[in-house]
C-alpha cells in the first residue's frame, strides 16, 4: 500500500509521479471532436465534413465508429464498399483541416482470417485447457469472438503491425472501445489468470496500441513498470508519433494513454449529470485528461439538453466529442441551437492558448484541466453535492444540470468575474441563478491572465500571433 500526503494537487503529483503522467498532446487534439456511431460511408463523412465547413462550425477531428470497418472480418480493414478509396479520403480531410480517428476493440470474430490468425499463432487469450476462450461478441451476441492476449508480446507486435498500416493511409487516432472485461477464467500467456489480471487488460491493450505510433514502446509486451511511457511528458513538445487514443476502460496508470471518455452516458437529464459527477470523480483520481459523448449516447436527447450539454463540454472539457447513437451535428437540433453551439465552439478555439496551458500542466505534473472545487480550492466551503468546478486554475463553471429550477453557484473566497457580464461578487458567497438561463455559469478568478487568439475553422487556422492577454482585475486594486 502506497499513501500520499498533502494538499489534494501535491497527491495528484505524487500519485502520477509513481504511476505515469501523459504525453504532451498536440494541440489540435484539444479541438472539437465530431462523431456518431456511426458514419456509414465515405460519401456521408464528406457530407458532414464539407456541412461543418461551410456553417462555419469548428472542428479538428472526425471519428469513425464501426461503420469505417469491414465488420465480416473485424481485422482492422476497411469495408471496401463503404470506403473504397480511404487514402484519398483521409488525405482529402486533412487538406480541409479534419484529423481522423477509427474505431477498433480488443476481440477477433471467431470464423474469420483474423481469428484463425491469432488462434494459429497463439495470440489469444486462453481457457484452463489450452484452447481460445470464446465470449459473446460484444454487442453482436449471436457470434463469438475471442480475446487479443496483450501479455504475449508477439501478439502486441502484430496488432501494432495492423494499426501502423493504417497510420501510413493517414489515420491520427484510435478509439480503443471495451478492454474492460477479462473473465475470470481466463489464462494468458505470462501465467496469470482472468481473475488476478483483469483490472491490467485494459492498460496492457492501450499500452500496445499506443506503442504502435512510436514504432514500438515497450515492445516486451507487458510490465510491472507503469512509468515506462510517461517519459515523453517532460517534452517541449509534442512529438509527430505521440500516442492518440479514445478508451473508456482503464486502471491505475492508463492516464499514460489519454484521452479517456465515460462511456455511453444516457442522453438524459440524469446521464447528464452522471456524467459531470463521473468526471469530477475521475479527474480527483489521477486521470488529468478525459471527455464524455456530448448529448449524451442514447436516446436522442432533447435540443436544450443538447444545448446545455454542449454549452458546458465546449468550455470544461479537455476533448469535447459530440458522439451518439443518432446524429449529434448541431443541425439537427435546430437553428437556433446550432447558433449556440457554432458560437461556443468558437469561444472555445478563442480560449484555447488558455485551455491547452492547463494540457500542458497535465503532462507536466499530472493535475486534470477539469477541476473539482476542492482540488483547485481546499479550502472553499462548497456542499459536496454540487457539481461546479473548475476548468484550469482560474474559471469556475457551474453546470446548468436543472432547467426550470434556480441554479446556486457557492463563489469561494475572493473576487470572481462574470465572463458574460463583467459583473463582479466577492466571495465566499451563494448565487441564486434564476430561469431561463441562456449561458453557461462563468465566473474568473480576479488576478486571472487569460491569453487568447483568434478562433479559426480548426486549431491550424486559428491567429495565435498576435496572442491576446485578458486580464480580470479586481476594482479594490
């Protein structure tokens, strides 16, 4: 047992020290992140690429969930029919801006040249008898798959051979969906069973598929040295090979491998703060980059949920993703939402030199962009069932979680700007924010420095030169 001791930041320290910080990101990775599960076909991602574009709504990345993939094979291939040409398409994106992301879990389809592949090679995870343990696929209960066995370092070697494939068409990402399950009667090839080994799977997958960008970290498979990777976060900058993942499993060290997402969050008022709670929770844990699917994942969320879900993502997280079971472009929720949410996707690429400062420190020292209160605050007296935070060290955000209800937002000790009105309140105190409320709950820090540039379609297009400095002073000074 390991104990930390200190003020809440000096534990996330001390805690990441031991068990690894992340890479630095690129900083179009801190852009907006388009997605639904899930694009069909080429034609459609062009569709939404070029609509996104011409609405003037920013975006750096566009995710392709399953659809991108031949689902026949489930080998890391393109559906030929759906995407016939993916290199002309992937360099055809870049040119207007767009990074690409694909969608990828840890299980091969039994019956499939893939499966055979590994199965012959010995790269799946095993039963008592020596044979491949079969599970039901996820979410394809019907057919049976089995498990990538990332203990065998031959197996990391080839599955990273599959992705650098993909990393030479032009593909900047991967989705690591699942990893979370191990059953408990599982063998892998270092000796160990499913139930001493489960909580590692998760870590060992993303650590293999990570180790594909830099042509081969850690190529001995997996260890008991959760530092090895977190190295490249002392960088200047961020190397052209930094690892670029989305994966909701994890455990103690998968921080290394951002970004992580909550999952799929129900696109109800309930999921919505679920998810912020989640979040909080998460990042007071040591994981100091992480996102949600904003709208939520499933049903189809009402257009204010979606607003407000929106209004609160595009400024609080480090990777807002819009992602969904239907289609989250804001289009789709009417004009005068996607009016809002162009608008706070553009204040977001503003505050951007700011937001990815806070990346930065993430890397740095292992403390999250999103903050809970008492992470940025020890002292304040804040009920410990409110959801406001911080984002970085000197905006606080209150979360607009109750429609059609006051809003109480508990103001620390200090000076705080409203960033809408200018308007300020010392603290501590309680405000009481009525209905309807338009705008998400801002208030800075007084003594905040705040730089700022010009927002752009995507972070390349952005003027960072010259870079504007936004100063909220306190009136007493």
């Amino acid at each position: 047992m390991v104990v930390f001791r200190g003020d809440p930041e000096t534990v996330l320290e001390r805690y990441t020290a031991l068990t690894g910080r992340p890479p630095r990101l690129p900083e179009w990775t801190f852009g907006v992140w388009w997605s639904r599960n899930s694009y069909e076909s080429a034609a459609e991602v062009r569709a939404v690429a070029d609509r996104l574009r011409a609405s003037d709504t920013p975006g750096d990345l566009l995710h392709l969930d399953p659809g991108w993939m031949d689902l026949d094979e489930l080998g890391l291939s393109w559906d030929d029919e759906a995407f016939p040409d993916p290199e002309g398409l992937l360099a055809d994106l870049a040119a207007d801006g767009f990074h690409v992301s694909v969608w990828e879990y840890p299980y091969l389809k039994a019956g499939t040249r893939p499966f055979a592949t590994a199965r012959d090679r010995g790269h799946l995870v095993e039963d008592g008898a020596g044979r491949p343990l079969l599970l039901r696929r996820p979410s394809k209960a019907d057919t049976r798959a089995g498990i990538l066995d990332f203990t065998d370092p031959d197996a990391v070697a080839w599955w990273r051979d599959r992705h650098r494939r993909l990393l030479d068409q032009g593909v900047d990402a991967f989705k690591t969906d699942f990893g979370e399950y191990l059953p408990p009667e599982a063998v892998t090839a270092d000796g160990r069973t499913g139930r001493t080994t489960h909580n590692r799977y998760p870590l060992d997958y993303q650590r293999a598929v990570a180790g594909a960008f830099d042509g081969g970290a850690n190529d001995g498979g997996a260890t008991d040295d959760e530092t090895t990777d977190s190295e490249a976060a002392t960088d200047d900058d961020p190397a052209d090979d930094t690892p670029i993942l989305w994966s909701r499993s994890g455990w103690a060290g998968a921080q290394q491998y951002p970004v992580h997402w909550g999952g799929d969050a129900a696109a109800t008022e309930a999921g919505f703060a679920a998810t912020v709670r989640g979040g909080l929770s998460l990042a007071a844990s040591g994981v100091p980059l992480w996102s949600c699917d904003i709208g939520g994942y499933k049903p189809e969320p009402s257009p204010d949920l979606y607003r407000r879900w929106a209004q609160w993502g595009l400024v609080s997280l480090s990777h807002p993703r819009f992602h969904g079971k239907t289609p989250r472009e804001p289009w789709h929720y009417g004009d005068e939402v996607a009016a809002t949410v162009r608008r706070y996707a553009r204040l977001r690429y503003r505050l951007l030199p700011y937001l990815y400062r806070h990346g930065v420190a993430a890397a740095r020292r292992g403390l999250p962009v999103l903050r809970p209160v008492h992470v940025a605050r020890p002292d304040a007296n804040v009920p410990v069932d409110a959801l406001q935070h911080f984002v970085g060290d000197g905006l606080l955000v209150a979360p607009d979680l109750s429609p059609g209800e006051p809003l109480d937002v508990h103001l620390p000790a200090g000076v705080w700007i409203d960033h809408w009105t200018g308007e300020c309140h010392e603290g501590p105190t309680r405000l009481r924010l009525s209905t309807p409320r338009s705008e998400l709950p801002a208030f800075w820090a007084a003594g905040s420095v705040v730089p700022e540039q010009e927002p752009g379609a995507h972070v390349a297009a952005c003027e960072a030169d010259p870079l504007t400095l936004r100063v909220f002073l306190d009136p007493a000074d």
